[in-house]
C-alpha cells in the first residue's frame, strides 16, 4: 500500500509539471528584440520530446536560461558582416535541444554558433582581476581557464548594461542548477560557438 501511495503521489505531482520545451520557446521574442538592437540576426530553435519538469525548479532555472542565451547573444554570437568575414552565414543560431536521460534526469543544451569562448582572454582578465597568477594559469587546462566564468565577480566585459551585465552573473546560473544537484558544463571552440549543457533532475 505504501508503495502504491508513493506511485500515486508521484503521478500526481507529474500532472504539475511544466512542459520545457513550449516554456523556451517563448523565449523567441526575446531573442529577437534583444539581436534587433544589437543589429544581429539570429534564429532561435528549441528541439526535445514532451519533457517536463518540477514547477519550482524550472522558475529557479529560468534567470540560468536567461542569462546563458542573452550572453550568447552579446558575447557569443557575431554581427553580420563579421559573421560574413569568416565564412559563416550573415544569421546565427541560438539552439536549445531537451533531453529525459531517464525518468528523473534532464539535460538541456543551450548552443550558438558564435565566436566561441578564448580562453586566453579569460586567462589575461582572470590575472588582472587577481583571480589567478600567471604561474597559476600556465599550469591549468583550456577547459580550467574558459570555467572560470563561473568565479563569483568575474565577467569578459567591464561595462554593466541592460542586455547581458546587470542581474545575473554566470556563478548564480552555476549555484541554481547546483541547488537542483545538477552540473553545467562548457563545450566551445573559437569562431565555431559554444554549448552549454545543463544536467540536473527533473523533480528536485
């Protein structure tokens, strides 16, 4: 009987969850007003099944969404004509693909196909902000160096402005999905773009 009341209690709180894929698509908007002003074009696509997740988990993970596409939008994907320059088509993409590993884990890729994250650039500004030595930075990995994003503070533009620098800092994305008992990790490679894949449980 036990069992049975926990297998009902779960199918109840199935019913309560927010369906993903519908909630990122309304993103679309978004991402078209902000690449207006900056003058870009960018196509935005969601992928995934009938994937569903706790309420209040998805509202803790929404500023997590927010802030990685806006990043992707001003840090990540190229104007036109630079875009052109390397041989890309003059529209980027901002890809979001959903997955259910299993019953009770989810991972979302959140993708562009910008410049890609120069860990180089991160390694200088991670010294100048006293976050690292050089000596320090020498010894750590790419993969190291391009995770110090998520160190509380740190940020690859100096002004704060109303797109992508005020509110969230990449350390609160990393602390929400932690809350979750999820990870984030980064997969980027200069001009080619960058994905973040988001791993955490579907009823945290």
């Amino acid at each position: 009987k036990s069992q049975s009341d926990e297998e009902i209690t779960k199918a109840f709180d199935r019913l309560l969850d927010i369906p993903i894929i519908p909630s990122l698509s309304k993103y679309k908007t978004m991402v078209k007003d902000i690449s207006t002003k900056l003058n870009k074009n960018v196509d935005y696509k969601v992928n995934g099944g009938e994937v569903t997740m706790n309420k209040d988990s998805f509202y803790l993970l929404q500023d997590a969404f927010v802030h990685i596409i806006r990043n992707s939008l001003d840090h990540g994907v190229e104007g036109p004509e630079e875009r052109k320059k390397k041989g890309k088509s003059p529209k980027g993409i901002i890809q979001i693909d959903c997955n259910e590993l299993d019953p009770e884990n989810i991972e979302i890729k959140i993708k562009d196909d910008g410049k890609g994250i120069n860990s180089d650039i991160i390694g200088s500004k991670a010294i100048e902000k006293g976050i690292h030595t050089s000596d320090e930075i020498n010894k750590m990995s790419q993969e190291e160096i391009v995770k110090l994003i998520f160190v509380p503070s740190f940020s690859q533009k100096e002004s704060v402005d109303e797109l992508s620098g005020r509110g969230v800092g990449m350390d609160i994305v990393e602390k929400n999905i932690r809350k979750l008992g999820g990870s984030i990790s980064i997969d980027t490679e200069v001009d080619k773009g960058t994905t973040f894949v988001l791993n955490f449980k579907s009823g945290s």
